[in-house]
C-alpha cells in the first residue's frame, strides 16, 4: 500500500499539536515546601499568583524561602513553568497582602552575604492583575 508523500510531515504536526496541548493537562508542581503545621480548626485559604522571576527550581525554592517563618502560611507550591505559585495560608493570621509583600521583599543571599532586590514581582494574585510599577 502506498501513501502520499504528504502524509508523513502531516503526522508529525499533528504528533506535535497533540504534545503542546496535552502539556496544559499534564502539569507537575516544581517545588511543594511545607511551611508551618495547620492548626486543626483554621479555615485556611488558597491565593493564587502568577510570579515574574519565577522560572526554575531554583528561583521557586528561593521564593518558598521568602515564605519560611511568615505567621499563617502552610504551603508553598510553585508551578515554574507557568510562572504560578499557589500559597496555603491561614486568613486569620496571614492575608494575601503580606504574602505579595513577602515575595516582592528583597532575598538575602547567603553565599554572598547579599540582599538581592527586585528578583520577584507578583503580576497577578487570585485574577487581580498589578499594573507595571
């Protein structure tokens, strides 16, 4: 049985259309870092935010390490590859404000001994775009 010479290069695309899309429903957590032991009567809360500097491994450990000893805040789960973390925190001690805040706050380097600035800004919290500072 022959086939037309077209066939194989329209596999192929349809072979990568199908990869790109799937990629969106496949999606693992980069990094999943407990912070704090949630108390047993909190109604805790998810905020949701899209991160500028967020990118790798590396960069969405160093932001859960912007986290680490917030009041409130249970979990960090960072998607690197989409730029999102996902923060589990307790309304009544923590709100999505100091958690921005925590994040866009200036990262101390400890190799370097250095406070780094400026390495994450949060573009979008819970569908709330900022504006460009």
């Amino acid at each position: 049985m022959r086939v037309p010479p077209w066939t194989v290069p329209l596999l192929v695309l349809l072979c990568a259309a199908l990869g790109l899309a799937g990629a969106r429903f496949l999606v693992r957590p980069s990094v999943v870092l407990d912070l704090a032991q949630a108390p047993s009567d909190a109604d805790l809360r998810t905020t949701v935010l899209v991160v500028g500097g967020l990118f790798c491994v590396d960069t969405a450990e160093r932001a859960a390490g912007q986290l680490d000893g917030l009041p409130g805040v249970v979990r960090f789960t960072a998607y690197a590859s989409r730029n999102r973390a996902e923060v589990l925190y307790d309304p009544a001690v923590a709100t999505a404000e100091t958690i921005r805040k925590a994040i866009e706050g200036p990262v101390y380097d400890k190799e370097t001994g250095e406070f780094l600035f400026g390495l994450y800004r949060v573009v979008e919290a819970d569908g709330v775009k900022y504006s460009a500072p």
